[in-house]
C-alpha cells in the first residue's frame, strides 16, 4: 500500500484528471533517444497524430526507468493550437530525422504546448510506478499511480573533466543509465579526449584517445559492453586473467576540442606515452 500518489498532486491543483493526461516515453525506442540527446523533448511530444490532445489541458511527461517504474521529466499546458507538421514550426535544434513518419499517419501533426513550472520542483526528482500497463504509454490521469519516490539523486555527480576517476563498476553504472546520469553521457559525448586506464592493482597505465563518434562515451562504452575495448593489448591482458577488467580506473588526461584533426590529437597520445612511459611500464604497445 502506498502513502501518497499522482492524483493527490493534481487535486491540489484542482485540475480535473480527465483533462490531463500521461505519457511515458521509452529510452529504449530509438526516436525517443535521439530526442532526448537533443534535449527536445517537449517538441517531440508535441509530434502526434491529429486530436491526440484533445480534451487535454495539460500534460505530464514522464521517461521509463527500471521495470515499469517512471520519472517525471516536464509538464506542459496545450494551448489548442494544431495544424499539418512544417519544419519551420519547430526549433533549429530540433533534428531532422525525427521529422520523418515512424508510420503513417501517426506524428504528422504539430500541436502547441507550453513549457509550465508547475511541478517544477519535482522534475527529474519524481518516480511513479506506471503499473503493468506499460505498452499504454499515452493513459488519462484517472488512472492513478504511486509514488515511489522523490529527489533521488544520481549516486556520481559530475563535477568536471578534470574530477574523473571512476573504477569498472562506477562507470558501468553512469554508461548504463542515460536519464539518471544524462549529464554524464552529454558531457563524455560533447568533447575529444587522451585518456588513461591504470590498473590499480599493479599500477600499470594504458594511455588512449577518444575522437570519433560520441567521442569518450563511444570509446569507454565499448570496454564496459566487452571489457578490452577492441584493444590488442587488453585482449592479450585479459585472455590470460578474465577478471582483471574489475581492476581498471578511468580518468582523463587532457580535453580535446572536437575542432582538432585526427592526426594532431594522435601526436598529443604519442606524447604521453613518452610522459608516462607507457610502452616500456605500462600496457601501450605502439
């Protein structure tokens, strides 16, 4: 039994909970992911088929969590206004794919809607339990949910570049969750990198570089999903010792501007190679 739930919020705005209706988005569909990267949230929401807001005077936006758990991200009032969906109709940010039909007929309207404080101090800080009905991800806020807890706070706050030191486990955690740890994944993502992996068992060091796609967040993402990163030398270290993986800790050496070619951020690596001796102590073979 729960103590306290959605519908006693809205009745203490005297909001009727036929009018206002819910809707949690899913991190696992693609469409929403970009979205939520791109921090245009709200304009995909109003992304929808013809009177989907109908009868609606505000709406409360939530994002899926674990299980059938969800936070609350936003609440907008409609202001009525529809029409046929034009580019012009939505913010310069707003990416272009997200403008292509994921079915006919289904987000071929645009319909206005307005950025509110109210709740405001609850957003990113409230988690509901939707209930089993998940696949009902647009419901009316008759149907009631718990409240299964406020101002939860993300375990690693991220406090610069220059402040990260995260072992395994630590990073698993803030890679594997993008809406807890969202400014973690906008900031790993947002600039190139050198940087270093000891293992702190031995205290031997690795020194690489992160200048692709989503940059640090793509590169150390691929050794949390298999460990040695697609690294020969990892590869090599962990064929011989599965478990040493647990042993690593992560930290940056220097931010890159993302402006700065591949051949130059290759020579800053090479250099600290030579700094930090990494090919005759630590784990850098070229």
């Amino acid at each position: 039994m729960y103590s306290l739930y959605l519908s006693d919020l809205i009745k203490k705005k005297s909001w009727n909970p036929n009018r206002v209706k819910l809707i949690r988005h899913a991190m696992s569909y693609k469409r929403f992911k970009i979205a939520s990267e791109h921090d245009v949230v709200r304009e995909y929401t109003q992304m929808q088929k013809q009177d989907f807001f109908k009868d609606t005077d505000y709406v409360l936006a939530f994002v899926g969590g674990t299980g059938t758990t969800a936070k609350f991200v936003g609440c907008y009032q409609v202001t009525g206004k529809s029409e046929p969906l034009k580019k012009e109709l939505l913010s310069e940010k707003y990416p272009d794919i997200l403008l292509k039909e994921p079915s006919p007929g289904r987000v071929n309207f645009y319909h206005e809607l307005a950025d509110t404080d109210h709740f405001k101090d609850l957003k990113e800080k409230l988690y509901i339990e939707w209930g089993k009905g998940t696949v009902s991800w647009s419901q009316k806020a008759t149907n009631d949910k718990p409240i299964i807890g406020i101002g939860h706070l993300p375990k690693y706050i991220f406090e610069g570049y220059e402040n990260i030191v995260l072992n395994f486990e630590d990073l698993e955690d803030i890679l594997n969750d993008p809406i807890k740890y969202k400014e973690w994944h906008t900031a790993l993502k947002s600039v190139h990198a050198i940087y270093l992996i000891t293992l702190m068992d031995t205290g031997e060091q690795y020194v690489g570089s992160a200048s692709g796609k989503d940059s640090i967040l793509h590169r150390w993402t691929s050794y949390i999903k298999i460990k040695h990163g697609g690294n020969k030398d990892f590869k090599e270290l962990l064929y011989k010792e599965p478990e040493r993986y647990k042993e690593f800790q992560f930290s940056l050496l220097q931010v890159i501007p993302k402006t700065m070619n591949p051949e130059e951020v290759l020579n800053l690596e090479n250099l600290y190679k030579i700094k930090l001796g990494t090919r005759k102590f630590g784990l850098n073979n070229n």
